[in-house]
C-alpha cells in the first residue's frame, strides 16, 4: 500500500515545494499540513489572544516571536525527519485555510503533547519510547488550537475526525489517547466528545495557569467497535 495515501502532494494550488496535506473530510478547504519555517508569526497573533491564551497551560504571557521561532527550531527538524518515511506518519500538524487560489494562511495548531498518563508518566514515557512506530499499544496525546476568527464553525471537530479515521488509526495504529483540557474550556471538551473522547479523571489542582490554580480534565479515546478497521 502506498504509505503517503491519503495524502496529496505538489497541488497545483500550492507553491512548487513537495508538501503533503491531508484534506478534511467535510471542510473541503482546509487542510493539514507539516509546519512551516514562516509559522512563528502566527504562534505570537493568537498565543496572545485573549480567546485562545486562557487555555494553554505551558504557554508564557505574553508571548514572543523569539519565543515562537525558538519553538519551530525545536519542532520542525523532528517533523521534517518524519517526512523522509511517511509511514512513521508524524509529520501532519499544521491547519491550512486552503483556497481555490493561491492563498494560505495558518489557522491553528495541532500540538504533540507528551503521551502519558498523568498517574503514570514517567512508566508511560519509557514505555512509548521502547516501541517501534506504528505498535498499537503506544499510548498518544494531542493538543490543540483554532484561530478564533473560525471557532463555532465545526473545523477543529473534522480535523479530529479526519486525522484518527484518515491517518492515525489506519496509518499508524493508534488505538488510546489521553489529553488534558483545562477545566471550563467547555468548546474544547465537546470537540473531544463529538469524537468518542470521554472524561477518564479530574487532576485538581494541575497547576497555576496566569497566576490562577486551575483543574485538568484528562479525557482519554480508546479504538471501539465502531472505529474497527476493515
């Protein structure tokens, strides 16, 4: 089979660089991509804005651009590596606003957060980092932001949807994810839940975020009769 299905690659509406995306399944206009080095900007417009800061629990305040150009200096090797053997499929992370003509801009995030069980972390973490890519009982996370300009429009719920049922169940054997949502990011929760995600723990007191102590809702997904591949 060939691995870098369901990709596209090398659209006539996208620059000459060999760039895969993955299409969403419903918002036919938006895609998801690998990060790109003109990124950084984006990560300072919106990790500073008040809809969206409020929610990222590592995040500084305010944030700098050298701060987010540090960050993709951290990040992009590591995905630009993944590239190479698309069928360690690592490498989609970008939400692209994808329009008939050519023209792009980064509307939000999907963030590799450390894969662990908060009562089990550091177990956790050995154990994924013993595995080979693609072994079912590698234990995921995601995180996640959307440009407020397309909250209430349903994308962040079809980017979940197209990446477990168009990619990481069938490509990389995902089975089991836990993430963590800040308490009272409600939008956030029924996103996860729109796609089989359920509350697994409250972690009281996770930490202080802009100097308020806030609770972590851990919610976990698990592969069910109804995701089974054919």
């Amino acid at each position: 089979m060939d691995m870098e299905q369901p990709f596209q690659i090398r659209s006539p509406h996208l620059d000459a660089a060999k760039e895969p995306f993955l299409r969403l399944r419903k918002h036919r206009n938006i895609i998801l991509t690998p990060p790109r080095d003109n990124d950084a900007p984006s990560f300072v417009k919106y990790f500073n804005d008040s809809r969206v800061y409020p929610w990222m629990d590592s995040t500084p305040f305010p944030y700098l651009l050298e701060q987010a150009e540090g960050l993709m200096k951290r990040v992009k090797p590591r995905f630009d590596a993944a590239l190479k053997e698309l069928e360690d499929s690592v490498g989609i992370r970008d939400i692209q606003n994808y329009e008939p003509l050519p023209s792009r801009f980064h509307t939000g995030e999907l963030m590799n957060t450390n894969a662990v069980d908060w009562d089990r972390k550091a177990q956790n973490e050995a154990e994924n980092n013993s595995r080979e890519a693609g072994d079912p009982d590698v234990l995921w996370s995601i995180g996640d932001f959307l440009a407020p300009s397309h909250h209430g429009q349903g994308i962040m719920s079809d980017v979940l949807d197209t990446l477990l049922h168009d990619w990481a169940i069938p490509r990389m054997g995902v089975r089991r994810i836990l993430l963590g949502v800040v308490e009272g990011n409600m939008s956030s929760v029924r996103v996860f839940e729109k796609n089989g995600f359920h509350l697994k723990q409250m972690v009281k007191d996770y930490r202080k975020i802009r100097g308020e102590t806030k609770n972590l809702q851990v919610m976990e997904w698990k592969l069910g009769q109804e995701d089974r591949l054919a």
